[in-house]
C-alpha cells in the first residue's frame, strides 16, 4: 500500500470510537492523511448501545498522535444544508479535501408492518440525500488532479433478504446504485467512487442471540472488526487503488 501524503480526507459519522468510522480514521491518519469527522451523538442517545460522549475529542487527540491535523464537527446530516456546513468547516481546517468516507448512517429496525412515510423520511434524509448531497458538494469543490476519492459504506442488501429493516435495505440499496453512476459521472475529474459493505461487524450494536447466529453462520467462524473495513477503505483511498471505481465490494469474511 503506497503511504498517502498529506491528503485530507472527511469522514462521517465518527461518533463512538469502537465505530468503522473511528476506525476509518485511525487508518488513514497512520498512513500520513489529516482527517476531519463529524459526530452526531444525539442520534447515539436513542439507540441501544448509547452515546460515547468523550469519543470526539479522545478520537481527535489520538489522530493529532499519529501526526495528523485533525479537526471535527456535530454535524446532523438529515438537515438540507448540512453537507455544505461540512465541506465549509473541512476545508477552513485543512484546506482541500481530497477523500470523502460517507459512513454516517441512521437505521431503526422496522417491517413492512412498521413501515410508514416518517420511517422511510427519516432514512432517505440521512443515507440517501445528507450522502448523495455532501459527494457531489465534495466534487464540486475538488481541486483537481489524481486522488479523488468517494467511498460510500453499504450493507450487503442485495445480497440476500432484510425483511426487519425495509427503509434501511432500501435507501443502502439506492447508494449502491448511486455508487455505480457517480462513479462515471465523475471520471473525467479523476474522482473514484466506490462502496464498501463490510458485513456484520462488531461496534457494539448485535445482542447476544444475534452474534451467535452470525458466527454460526460466518465461514470464517468470527465477526467482522472496524479495523477489517478501515484497511480497506485506506487502500481505496490511496493512489494504489487509482484504476477501481464503481465498484461495490463485500468484504465480509465470506458471510452469505
């Protein structure tokens, strides 16, 4: 893997330092990248796992000792205007942004019985609209030359069936295919953009029950770790992978 030099690179939804995200940063600022995240820990207050209310400016701390400048932001990605918020705060922190990591992602289990618009709202707001908005911000904004990156994060739906979580398997299915489109659409700007699903991986969101199944069932007989999808993500982000876009890649241990 070629050592990235001094790029900067936004990631987000860096909220709870056990994340991907978290991950994601640790391994782009060791490989000599300055980051900005953004955290929106008030999502984290209603979800089971809870909030990690320390995470950013630990997270933040440990970055700046790995050499990087590093710098983040709350930022609420199901608000309109959010993404040129956080291209505006990015780049009067580091300057040009040449990595865009849209990991933030809202889901709440629900079925077909639970479906309602306000479900489905809350889920297009955030991983269909707060993501496909801040790429093409970030394009607009790139400065040209070789290194643009996007990469989205996704979940291995059109792998197999989520019946429990419609609204969630239906927008991360719209990012896949926004993925493949963006990435011809910006080609000629020297931009990739590429998906990641890292399959189920353990940042502290599966019961009991559920991670015994996902072991029973992963060829591999483990769970994914952030560190799996951050090695990767690095590599996407790197000049070694300048020849790889519109590509979605299941880097899930062999999991369905």
């Amino acid at each position: 893997m070629s050592e990235i030099n001094r790029r900067a690179a936004l990631v987000t939804g860096a909220s709870r330092r056990i994340g991907i995200g978290a991950a994601v940063c640790r391994a782009l600022a060791a490989r000599g990248m300055d980051v900005f995240f953004t955290t929106w820990r008030a999502y984290d207050q209603t979800m089971p796992w809870g909030q990690d209310a320390d995470a950013p400016a630990l997270l933040a701390d440990e970055l700046r000792g790995l050499g990087a400048r590093c710098a983040y932001l709350e930022a609420d990605l199901s608000h309109p205007d959010t993404p040129a918020k956080i291209m505006d705060a990015a780049e009067a922190a580091l300057g040009g942004i040449s990595v865009l990591v849209n990991n933030a992602t809202y889901s709440v289990n629900g079925g077909w019985q639970e479906l309602d618009a306000a479900a489905l709202d809350a889920h297009y707001a955030v991983n269909m609209r707060g993501a496909f908005v801040l790429s093409v911000e970030f394009a607009r904004r790139f400065r040209g030359g070789d290194g643009g990156r996007i990469i989205n994060l996704t979940s291995g739906q059109g792998l197999g069936p989520m019946p429990d979580e419609l609204a969630y398997a239906a927008t991360k299915g719209a990012v896949e295919a926004f993925t493949v489109s963006l990435a011809a659409g910006l080609a000629h700007k020297r931009i990739t953009v590429n998906a990641v699903d890292p399959g189920p991986t353990d940042t502290g969101w599966m019961s009991g029950n559920l991670k015994a199944w996902v072991l029973e069932h992963s060829p591999q007989g483990r769970l994914g770790q952030p560190e799996d999808a951050a090695r990767l993500i690095a590599f996407l982000a790197g000049e070694d992978a300048g020849w790889i876009t519109g590509q979605v890649i299941h880097a899930n241990g062999g999991f369905r």
